[in-house]
C-alpha cells in the first residue's frame, strides 16, 4: 500500500498528515505528542494506523515545534510568567495544562478546514497521543461529539485533582516552598479555576 505525507500550515497550526493513497471517506485520527514533542512524533504510530485505512493528523501544539517558544523550556522564569520555585515545577505544570487547552481549540479549528474534504469521514473521529497527548486526549474526547474513540496514553482525565496533588506534593515537601506558594495564594487560585473550567 502507498500512503502519503502531506504537511500544511493551517490557520497557523503546523499540520502533518499522513493517509492511504486514494483515501476516500476514511476515519481520521488526530495525534496529540508528548510535552516537548513536534508533530513528527506521530510518524511511527501514524505509518501502522495509515496502513490499516486510517487517514492520521499530527500537529505541533501551541510553544512546540514551528511554533515553539522559549516559555515550553522556561516556563519557571518570572519573564515568562514564573511565580514558583523553579525545583517544583508547578510553572511548567500550569503552561502543560495551558498547551492542553489550546489544544483542543486547534483540532476544532482542523476539524472545520477538512470539512469538506472527500479523504476524511469526519463523523468517525479518534484521539491519541503520550503524556501530554494523554491528557489532550481526554479533554478533546470529552468535548467533541466528532469523537468516537480516544486511546489516551500516560495521561490522567483529573486534571484539578493533579493539580491540586501537586501543590500539596510541592507545599509539604519543603516549608521554603511553602512560604513561596503561599506568597501567591490569589495567582494560585486563578491557575486553579482555570484548570478546574478545563477538567473532563
């Protein structure tokens, strides 16, 4: 079987796509990579999932790959929006959450331009991906009637409740950091409402 491999940049959001050759009506699975990852992360799985007649979509998500911003590496420094000690990580854990959101929005924005497209049966729709794909997978799967199936690969759907987890994990850890989390409790709650509006 032939398949082909069609990258696109659409609305801004750097696409790779890969499909049977002649795809006509084909169940379309949207891959979400890991924190950190590009959308040719989806190359090995989306080959297999290709050749059983699938048509795969990977992009790069928000700060990731084309569209990569130091803030996905540096998500703790205060010029990047930094409030926490840099050992707990909770900074790049809120801009994980973010990316996740934002993900959601992009495959609503896929979903609309490959409308039309005779390739894709958009009524049969999947999600994967690892990690942070996981965790997209929920939310995308939770939110769009499109999805008839979603494999979430090490992720969680509690996202309020990992959140919490982490800032008690972090708090009771170490009392220096607890004083510094405690110093931005109102900042903390606006992260926390954010993460419990977006929770599947």
């Amino acid at each position: 079987m032939n398949l082909q491999l069609e990258t696109l940049t659409i609305q801004g959001i750097p696409t790779l796509t890969i499909s049977p050759e002649g795809a006509k009506a084909c169940p379309v699975i949207f891959f979400v990579s890991g924190y950190g990852g590009t959308k040719e992360s989806a190359l090995s799985l989306g080959y297999r999932l290709a050749q059983r007649g699938f048509v795969v979509i990977s992009f790069d998500a928000w700060l990731h790959g084309e569209r990569y911003h130091p803030r996905l590496d540096h998500a703790a420094d205060p010029e990047h929006g930094g409030i926490y000690p840099p050992e707990v990580g909770l900074d790049t854990g809120f801009a994980f959450f973010e990316v996740i959101q934002r993900c959601l929005a992009d495959v609503k924005t896929l979903l609309a331009y490959y409308a039309d497209d005779p390739r894709l049966d958009l009524e049969r729709c999947g999600v994967t991906g690892l990690s942070m794909g996981g965790y997209a997978s929920f939310l995308i799967f939770a939110n769009l009637p499109q999805m008839q199936a979603a494999v979430p690969m090490i992720g969680i759907p509690s996202f309020a409740r990992r959140w919490k987890d982490l800032l008690d994990e972090s708090a009771y850890s170490n009392p220096a950091w607890a004083a510094a989390i405690a110093e931005h409790a109102e900042e903390t709650r606006r992260r926390t409402a954010f993460i419990e509006q977006i929770d599947p």
